[in-house]
C-alpha cells in the first residue's frame, strides 16, 4: 500500500494541481494542494503585468508541481508554469485546428521578436510581422493582436508564429469581396503603396491598382514622386480591369476636366502665346501653354539660322517663351508651335533690303568643293557656285585664289525664301566679256578666226574680239575625207559659217562645211548648172577665173586712181612754186 501510493504520488510531478490559498507571508503565498507539505509560490506569479494581485486567503488556484519537497520539505509549485501549461494545451488544439491566437509582442531578439501567448512565448520572426517590410515596430508592441501559428514543439518548448499569414488570409478576403464589385469607371480612394519609375501603386483595400504617370495629371510630371508620396490619401477611378488578370489601371486626371476640349478655338494656328519650357530632347522642347496643355517646338522651327544645333543651346527649362501657333491636333492632343516665327524671316529681309542685282560684302565663312559659303546680314550664308567665280577661267581653278575668312564683294543673283537658299555671284560684279565679243556675231554669218587648239573632236579658234569658236570634226569640210582635224595647224588663218551663239555655255559653234555648200550654191547660181552640161569643176572654175579677173581690175583701177591723185599733187605743187 505505502509503494502504491508513492508510485500514485510520484506520477503528480510535472503535472498542474488545484490547491488552497492557506496563508500569505509577504511576497509568498502559502498553498495546501493535499501532499503531506504545502507549497510556497512568490506573489507576483498571481499579478498581471503591471498591477498588483488580488489573492486572497481561501482562493482556489491551479499550480504546477516541480517536485514532491525541496531542501525545507516544501513541495515546489509554480503558477507561471501552471499558467503555461495551460496555454499549451489551448495553443496546441488551436494549432490543430488552424484558428489564429491573441498575442502581444514584448521584446525583440536576434532575427525577430517575442510574443506572449497568455504565458507561452513564441518567436515572431522579423518577415513575418507584416506584408510589407516595416521600419518601426513601435506601434506594434504590447498591443493584442492575432497571430497564426506556423510551429511547435512542446518538448522542446518552441513555438513559431506569424502575423503576416493573419493579413494575406485577410487580404484575400477583402480581395475577393473587392474585386467582385470592381467596375469601370468606379471612383474609389486608396493609399500610395509604392512609387516607381513609371507610376504608383495604390491600395485600394486589399488589392493594388496601378496609377500610371501619364494619368495622374493632366500636365506633364517627370516622375510620379513630383506629385504623390507613400501613405498619401488619394482619390482615383479605375479607367481599366481585368477580371481575368486581375489587373487594376487606376488615373486620377480623369476626376479633373479634360484641358483639351476645344483647344482649336482656344489656340487658333497662327496666334501667339506665351508659355513656359517644360522639356528639352533632342528633336524639340515642350512648351507649356497651361496647366495640362503642352505643345511641340520642334529643332526645325526654333531658329532661322542655327541649324543642326541642341535645342538646349537655344532654350532652356522653365525658360519663358513667346511661340507661334503652327498646327492643332485636338484628336491626338497634339500642339505644333513654332519659336522662330516670332522673329522676321532673314531671307525676307535680305529681299527687301537688297533686291536682286544688289552688290554686298560679307566673310568667307567655307570653302566647299562645289563653291563658297559667304556671311549676309541677318546671320545667313549665301553659296557663291564654281561656275559664278570667273568669267574665263574654270571654277576649279579660280576658287583656289579665295581663303576663308577673306571679305570679299558679291552680287545677288536669287533670293528662294521657302528654301531658304540665296544664290551669289562674283563674275557679276562685271559685264561678260562674251556678249560684247559677240555682239557682231549673228548666226549664218561668215568670220575669219585663228586656230588656237587642235583636238580629235575638232578646231578650236579665236575670233575678233576675243570671242572663240569651235568647229566639229564633221563641219570641217564637206569632203569626208578631209574631215580631218590633223590637216589644220595652230596659227593658220581659217574662214567658216556661224551655225550657233550659244550664251550659256558661252561658244559659238562654226563650220566650214556649211561655208563650202553655201558658196557652192552662190557658184552655181552666177556661173550656171549641171544641167546646160557643164560639169561642177568647170562652174568652179569659171567662178575662181572671175574672181580672179576682178581682183586684178580692182588692182588695177587702184593702181590708176593712185597715179591720177600723184599727177594731180605734182600739178598743184608746181602751181604752188610758179605762184
């Protein structure tokens, strides 16, 4: 009997007892749990956190027994243990069931924090406080909140536990009761979650919406962060869902007025207004006109003489600036302005100020292979061609007598506005030595000229007055065989019929071919025909006989005329000795 009731009383230890409060000493209560001892626990094991206990002799009270006697012969009991135990029995059926549990968070350790679980402690690990990372966890502690257990382990007294589980499970309840009430064009407020690049991030109770930068505000933001901050309040619509995708497109300038209706009226083309440089890229500048309405000045119709130039050097950002209203896109939302309409067109005022046929001065500002570039006023250039250098020489030699930076006299030859090209001359400045060369030269006509150059192509001469002519290979006879270039030397002295006087190209074009036929002709008509039966030699000849006889006569009339006038100068001198 005695073994079985040792063996009944040593199976007590390590269990909870109920006991009887006999006696309070100080800070230690006195507990009979009906062992041949009583058991001696401290008195704050009965306060809650803060305040004091209000035990009272005569109370019943669960505790747990450590061991049969200590040193004194006192059972040791303990009613934090007690508490504990009592805690694990109701985590683990929670665990078992899956239900949250209410903890509070009271310290913080290595990699989290500490949970008390009505006297079990737990380990909240620091990923699993919220959805999102939190900074400050301040708020958090010593407050009740409800926990989801992810593990324990009563042996070894570990318990895991996680608040985010408990926010996602809530999260996605929310979602779904969100999201089945989701409509187009339904107004809703939320809080900035994130900002990016790109947008923002709302959350909308449960479920994110993306605001894009382009819908938050009617006027052009760089970056959302420009007009939004994270934990700000916002008011949106959703503008677009997918039910499917689940993805939410938020806008916030959809609540505003739209700034584009009737823009046309309000900005009609050719008008200007004042507006401020919102932008710099590389093919242009925005202009902000107002609050949500921007327009385009693009590179081409910023200046009227700076080409291939950033628009940064013309402009800059927040700049204020008088544009021209070019074009009005109010479909596309799109404004055309213009910057250097504001400023009289150059090229016109070159035209009113120096009309054509005008001479001026101005720098050599290049040298091209095609002419030279040559500084007007107004900050233009105009192009002096190869061919307008020199009257007589190639451009390609005469453009080797100019450097840049020489000022230099040039005359205005055109003037094209709409392309804006202005065309010089410098051979202008004088009259063409051709025209007066040529001015006794008419087609048909027959000249004497020089051989200066003989090629395979032809005879080159040069007539009175400087003026030259060029006579084909073909053109220098009406015998083919004596169609030979060779047959002339330079120096030799050549009669030929004018066929052309071609200005542009500044030649007139001779043959001795056509000379030939023509005094063949006049031949014929004088002397006879092939047809009285005589032959074509015998024309000729007779027509070389009579030309021959009339030289001589003249030679002679002149030789008689010139004895008379001796005679009558020795009379009127012998006169003039007798008087």
């Amino acid at each position: 009997m005695l073994e079985e009731s040792l063996g009944e009383v040593g199976s007590l230890e390590g269990t909870v007892l109920k006991g009887r409060v006999v006696n309070i000493e100080g800070e230690s209560v006195i507990i009979d749990v009906g062992l041949k001892s009583e058991g001696r626990v401290a008195l704050r094991e009965f306060a809650k956190a803060g305040e004091d206990s209000e035990l009272k002799i005569g109370d019943d009270v669960e505790v747990y027994l450590e061991r049969m006697e200590d040193k004194n012969g006192e059972a040791m009991l303990s009613r934090d243990k007690a508490r504990r135990e009592e805690s694990w029995n109701h985590l683990e059926k929670a665990f078992d069931d899956s239900k949250r549990v209410t903890g509070t968070i009271f310290g913080r350790v290595k990699g989290g924090f500490t949970v008390d679980l009505s006297g079990a402690v737990a380990f909240l690990p620091g990923s699993q406080v919220d959805i999102r990372p939190v900074r400050d966890v301040t708020p958090l502690m010593h407050t009740p909140q409800p926990f989801q257990i992810l593990k324990m382990d009563r042996a070894r007294g570990n318990i895991v536990v996680s608040r985010r589980a408990v926010l996602e499970e809530d999260r996605a309840e929310q979602r779904s009761e969100l999201i089945a009430n989701l409509q187009e064009g339904q107004i809703l407020t939320g809080v900035v979650k994130n900002i990016t690049d790109y947008g923002a991030f709302v959350d909308l109770g449960g479920v994110d919406g993306l605001l894009h930068v382009t819908d938050i505000s009617w006027k052009r933001i760089n970056h959302p962060s420009e007009a939004l901050a994270i934990g700000q309040q916002v008011q949106v619509q959703i503008i677009r869902f997918n039910p499917e995708t689940q993805r939410i497109s938020l806008g916030m300038k959809q609540l505003e007025a739209d700034p584009w209706e009737g823009v046309a009226a309000k900005y009609p083309v050719g008008a200007k207004f004042e507006g401020r440089v919102t932008n710099i890229t590389d093919y242009g500048a925005f202009v902000e006109l107002e609050a949500g309405i921007e327009g385009l000045v693009h590179v081409s119709e910023m200046s009227w003489t700076k080409k291939n130039v950033h628009p940064g050097k013309i402009v800059s950002t927040s700049q204020q600036v008088e544009v021209v209203v070019l074009d009005v896109d109010e479909e596309k939302r799109r404004i055309s302005l213009g910057l250097k309409q504001v400023q009289a067109n150059p090229w016109e005022e070159l035209l009113e100020n120096y009309p054509v046929g005008s001479e001026l001065e101005g720098e050599i500002k290049n040298i091209t292979e095609f002419g030279l570039f040559v500084g007007l006023p107004g900050e233009i250039d105009g192009m002096v061609h190869l061919s307008d250098l020199d009257w007589n020489r190639p451009g390609e030699d005469a453009i080797q007598d100019y450097e840049k930076g020489q000022v230099i006299k040039v005359k205005l030859l055109e003037v094209d506005v709409e392309k804006e090209r202005i065309s010089l001359g410098v051979k202008q400045l004088e009259s063409d030595p051709f025209e007066s060369a040529s001015e006794g030269i008419r087609k048909g006509s027959t000249v004497t000229g020089t051989v200066t150059e003989v090629n395979d192509n032809g005879v080159e001469l040069e007539l009175a007055d400087g003026a030259t002519g060029f006579i084909r290979k073909a053109e220098l006879s009406r015998d083919r065989a004596e169609q030979r270039p060779d047959r002339f030397a330079v120096g030799e002295k050549v009669d030929a019929k004018v066929t052309t006087v071609d200005k542009k190209t500044r030649r007139i074009n001779l043959s001795i071919k056509q000379l030939q036929i023509a005094e063949e002709k006049q031949a014929m008509a004088e002397y006879g025909s092939t047809e009285s039966g005589a032959s074509l030699g015998d024309i000729l000849g007779a027509a070389l006989s009579q030309a021959k006889a009339e030289a001589e006569d003249g030679e002679k009339k002149s030789t008689k005329t010139k004895s008379a006038e001796d005679d009558t100068e020795d009379t009127e001198d012998k006169e003039d000795k007798d008087s």
